[in-house]
C-alpha cells in the first residue's frame, strides 16, 4: 500500500477528511520550500500536492499563475522540484506528497528518467491537469513501473461514460474541481457541489478530494462530510507570497492551515468507542 | 530535429476521431474543457452534413467575404527575380484583409447554431480579432478579444478597428505578453463560461476538434486555387508556398493538393534575426515536440520544457507552436519548412511593393520572400503559387519605425 492509500485508510477509520494543501514548489523562494512544507504538516496537512511551476499554466487564476512566474524566475525546475521532495523526505516518512503540474516539463524531462527519480525522492502520485484519461495511454505503464499514482481530475462537466473510465483508471483519489472554471476563481457554489459529489460517490470507488474556489475554513466545513479530501491552494499561495523569510513563510503556513484543521476536526464525527 | 514518420497512401485521413495527426494534436486540456470540445466536435460534424448550413457558408463567402480571391500572376516580380514564375492566391483581398476571415465566418455560424450568445477570440497581429469581431457585429454577438500588452503597442490600427467594430479588447500582461498568452487566457476565459460562449481560435493549433475544424474553413483557398490553376493555367502549380506561425493559411492552401505528389509545399517560418540568434518563432525548422494549448506538437522551449519567448517583425508568426497538422506533414516529408529572417522579409515586401504594386502583410512577405528564393533555382515555365495572406496596411507603421522613418 503506497503512502497516499495508507493515509486514506487512516483518516476513513478516523472519520475525517484529508486536509491537503497545494504549494508551488518554489514560490516565493526555492529556499524555503521545505521549510513551509514542514510547516504545513504540522498544522494538520494530511497530503499536500506540490505544483511544478510551468510558463503556460491555462487552467490557473491569477495567484497560481503568477507563482509560477516568481518560482521560474527563481530558476525553479522540474529536476529541483523532485529535490526538495528528496530534502522534505529526510525528515517525513509518511505525509504523502502528489505533485501537480502540467505535462510538457514532464515530457520534456522524459517520462521514464521523471518516473524513476520521483519514485526515489519520495513522490507519491502525479496530478497532469492537462493530461485527461483520453490520452495517458502512453503514460499510464511508466507511472505504475515505478508506482506512481497517477490522479485525474473531474468536473460539473464531466459526463457519465468518462467518469466510468475515470473511475476505472483512478489512482490514490479523483480531485473534483467544484465549478467550471480556473484555480483561485470565486465561483463554488455550495448546493451544486454537494450534488455532483453524491453523484459521483456513486460510480468513483477511490477517495475523493475537493479543490478549486476553498478559500475559508467555513467552506471545508461545509464540505467536509460529502468529500474525503479538501484541497486549498490559492487563497494560501496568495498569503505567502507576502513571505520575508522562510521563517515568516512556515509562520504564514501554519498560521493559514491551522485555524482550517481545527474547524475541520470539530465538525469531524470520530467513531464510537 | 526531425522523427521521421512514413508517408501515408492518404493524406486525407487525418486526424483520426481524437484528433490526433500521427502522434501529434490531441485533447490535452483540463477535465472541464472535455465535454463543451465533444460538443463542438458534434455540432461541427452535424452542421457539415446539413445542406443549408453549407449553402449559407457558400453564400457569406461569396458576398460578404468576396471570393473567390483571384490568383494573380507577379509577372513582373518573377522577371525581376529571374526563374520561376510567381502566381499570387490574393486572399488580401478579402473583406478584412486576409484569410482569417474564412474561418470566423464559419466558427461564427457554428456559435450561432449552437445557441452561444458571446464570442471571444485571441488575437496577436489583430488579423483574427478583427475578423471575430467582423462576424460578431454581423451576429448581433458579444465579442471579447484577448491580446498582448507587447502585441496591442505594435498593432494600433487593428485594436482601433476591433473596438470600431464593438468589439472588447482586453490586454493580457501575463508571461511574454504576446499571441501565447492571449491564448492562455481566452482558454481560461472559456472554461469559466461554457455555457454561453462561443471560442474562436483563429490558427489551426488548440485541443481537437479546432486544427481540423479551422483547417475545413480555410481549405477554401486550396479548393479554389486548384481549380483556378487548372483553368488559368492548364495545370497544377509545382509548388505552394505559405508563411507558417500557427500555420492556418499554409493549411488552407495545402490541404486541397496533399495528395497531387507532383506538387511540392514550403512553409516559410519566421527566421526573425536568424535561427543561429535564438530570436526567432522557427518551431518546426528550431523545436521540438512537446504539448501546448492542448495539442502535441512541436515547440520553441528551453530544456526544463517552459515556453520561450519568441521574436519576429510580424507579430501573426510570432507564436512558439505550431499546428499539429504541419508537425505530422513535416515528420512525413511532404511539407518542408524553411525559416526567413525578418531581413529578408521585408525586402520581399519593398520588392512586391515596387515590381506589382501590392502592399503584403509582413507575414504574408516571409513567404513571398521563400517565394523569390525557390523560384531563382528553378527554370521559367515552373510555377510557384505563393499565398498572399493578409495585405500589410496595418505594418506600414512598423515597417517606418524599422527604417527610421518618421510618419
């Protein structure tokens, strides 16, 4: 069992969802990286999706996209993201790590040099926003050579023939992106939300993280029962980006994070003894 | 570089039904944009089997575009040049000035069909956001150009006639604030509206069905042309040449001849201070494959596989892609591409200027350029058909701020 189903199974005992935050690997400085992502667990990430900065990020809002440009300009790389996962593994065994990107820094890298050395730092999965079911054919046997889990998304949009495949096809969870719409946008609306998820509970046997437009600790708990994972990236990409130092970015981490976990384990129903 | 594929007995069959020409094209977008590309895919295959959307197309190019665009014999250029002779398919002078008007007039009748009530369109000399906004006015449609902050300073004449025309310009300073990125955000605006809107991508790149469907609008131009050669000319040309950035009108003339092996095809990409500098948008001639604006195709990028900046004088060709179709016909050898420097474009521009008295576009002079260069090795009763793509009112500034030439 690779750490991401591991962490799943866990928290599915515990009855409580997966806190995961997404980070540009990089932003706001290359150096910090590690230290902010420490900084999350101990505020209560249970996965956290690392994103691999690229040039042409089509499917990010403005926060995420201009990450990307401040990491890059910073001399980010896809070879430097894998080593700071390696750094972040030195000292965290167990909180699974999915890194999100989009697919041409992957292909250029080369798809079996990628596999390999992100199995050997430590990586988890893979989240290609770019990269539907349709055409990871290719793809698919280099991932599960080196036990890469390869995580799709899905959407309002997403019809019942693809979501069947979809759910054939998944690995470590299915991030559902709650609205149609790019990272960061203010378009969530709660009521469709719950729908689309009991729906798609019905077809997707993986566990099922929520993502896009979650800014407040109010939203993951109004999420929190219809979900197994809330993913919040850009309302805390955007509050580190005012970071001075990688103590005041792991200050700003936890200080984000922690308030979320708590209203999340309030609400959360632990098992009867 | 070059991943030699074997020819197919059938140029005809591609792409197949994911789109895919070889290993190029393809659907690589995020999981939202999967179902309203089904949609288009679905609608387009519709309305090409419905009679009367045909025969309304015919007609809007008929007497609103003004084809068919004549094909005209440079016969003075060609004497001066010396070799073959030079025909010219004048697609400048078409109703709003070049070739992308084909194509938006039929996107605009498909966003009409298909209930849109709002058009966006990126744009990067201005060519296509002027020919989006032509047809939305025409349609009564609400209109979004998305354009470079660097692409709306070298183009001011076509951001005035785009908000003459009703249309909203907005400037895109992300990234290297050109063509590039005014994709990146009409992709983003559309995946924020699918319900009501309608993208017009303007070249022949972008997720499937979009390289298939705006090669179908533009082939008009090949169509014609064969026709035409045949009846003014008794024959098929020996070569076509076209100016390649994404590469809509170099498909639109060549697709129609694929299979006539007799007929050789150059694409003249933007060579901009010369390959050997880096500033340059040569994708096929410099790149290498990799995926963008979802397709696989081949790319300007460093070796971390981020999108490099590109440079041409024309801002239509100055794109880091190219479309997928042109990819698989360069692997399989039936198109060669060949870069021009920015040098030698304009110098085919003073060149037709003066000898036929014909303003081109500057894009439109890369190929008249490759043109002049192929014909000077070929003997005079060969025939090179060069695509006049766009007429170059909209470059005089550039072309006086280059020389140094205060207007």
């Amino acid at each position: 069992m690779n750490r991401i189903d591991q962490r799943f199974a866990q928290l599915k005992s515990q009855r409580r969802p997966a806190l995961i935050p997404f980070v540009t690997a990089g932003d706001p400085n290359p150096a910090w990286t590690v230290d902010i992502l420490h900084a999350l667990v101990q505020a209560g990430a249970d996965l956290i999706e690392l994103g691999v900065p690229f040039s042409d990020p089509m499917a990010d809002g403005l926060v995420i996209q201009q990450a990307s440009e401040r990491a890059l300009r910073k001399g980010m790389r896809l070879e430097r993201v894998i080593a700071l996962v390696r750094s972040f593994r030195l000292t965290d065994a167990t909180t699974p790590v999915v890194l999100m990107g989009y697919l041409n820094p992957v292909e250029y890298f080369g798809w079996e040099r990628f596999a390999a050395a992100a199995r050997a730092a430590g990586i988890d999965g893979v989240l290609l926003v770019d990269c539907p079911p349709e055409e990871a054919d290719s793809v698919r046997p280099v991932l599960a050579k080196h036990r890469l889990a390869q995580i799709f998304l899905a959407s309002p949009t997403t019809t019942a023939v693809r979501l069947k495949r979809m759910a054939e096809l998944a690995q470590g969870y299915v991030y559902y992106v709650s609205f149609a719409g790019i990272t960061g946008a203010d378009q969530m609306v709660l009521a469709d939300v719950h729908q689309h998820l009991a729906a798609l509970r019905n077809v997707v046997k993986t566990p099922i993280a929520v993502g896009f437009g979650i800014k407040t600790a109010a939203q993951a708990v109004a999420l929190a029962d219809d979900a197994d994972g809330i993913v919040i990236g850009s309302a805390l990409v955007e509050k580190l980006a005012i970071a001075t130092d990688a103590k005041s970015a792991q200050q700003i981490a936890h200080e984000f994070l922690s308030p979320i976990r708590t209203a999340l384990d309030a609400v959360s129903k632990p098992q009867a003894a | 570089m070059l991943n030699a594929i074997d020819p197919p007995s059938d140029y005809f069959t591609q792409p197949d039904a994911r789109g895919h020409f070889g290993p190029y094209g393809g659907q690589f977008v995020a999981d939202t944009l999967m179902a309203p590309l089904a949609e288009l895919a679905a609608a387009y295959a519709e309305a090409q089997a419905d009679p009367t959307f045909l025969a309304e197309l015919d007609h809007d190019l008929k007497h609103y575009v003004g084809r068919p665009s004549p094909i005209y014999h440079a016969q003075r250029l060609s004497q001066q040049v010396g070799g073959a002779q030079i025909l010219l398919k004048r697609e400048d002078l078409n109703h709003t000035g070049a070739h992308k008007i084909n194509n938006t007039i039929g996107q605009g009748m498909l966003a009409r069909r298909m209930g849109k009530t709002r058009i966006i369109a990126e744009t990067g000399a201005g060519q296509h956001g002027v020919a989006s906004a032509t047809v939305a006015a025409r349609l009564g449609l609400e209109c979004v150009v998305y354009m470079g902050a660097t692409d709306i300073e070298r183009q001011s004449i076509n951001v005035f006639r785009m908000k003459l025309l009703g249309a909203t310009v907005v400037p895109v300073t992300s990234g290297s604030k050109t063509l590039k990125d005014a994709l990146n955000e009409a992709m983003r605006d559309w995946v924020s509206h699918v319900d009501h809107t309608f993208y017009i991508i303007g070249t022949v790149a972008g997720p499937h069905p979009y390289p298939m469907l705006v090669r179908d609008f533009n082939a008009v131009v090949g169509r014609e042309a064969r026709r035409q050669m045949v009846e003014q000319f008794g024959r098929l040309p020996d070569a076509l040449v076209a100016c390649v950035g994404g590469g809509s009108n170099a498909i639109g003339l060549f697709h129609p001849f694929l299979n006539d092996a007799a007929v050789a095809m150059f694409g003249a990409e933007a060579a901009g201070l010369g390959i050997a500098s880096g500033k340059h948008a040569a994708s096929l001639s410099a790149g290498r494959p990799g995926v963008l604006h979802g397709n696989r195709t081949y790319l300007l990028c460093d070796d971390d596989g981020q999108v490099t900046e590109t440079h041409s004088v024309s801002a239509g060709l100055d794109y880091p892609g190219v479309g997928p179709e042109h990819a698989w016909l360069k692997d399989t050898g039936r198109a060669s591409y060949v870069g021009i420097t920015d040098a030698e474009a304009l110098a085919a521009f003073h060149a037709l200027a003066r000898t036929e008295g014909i303003l081109a576009a500057l894009e439109s002079s890369h190929a008249v350029a490759q043109a002049m260069k192929l014909a000077r090795t070929l003997p005079n009763d060969r025939l090179i058909l060069c695509n006049l793509s766009g007429r170059g009112d909209k470059d005089v500034q550039t072309i006086a701020a280059i020389e140094g030439i205060a207007l």
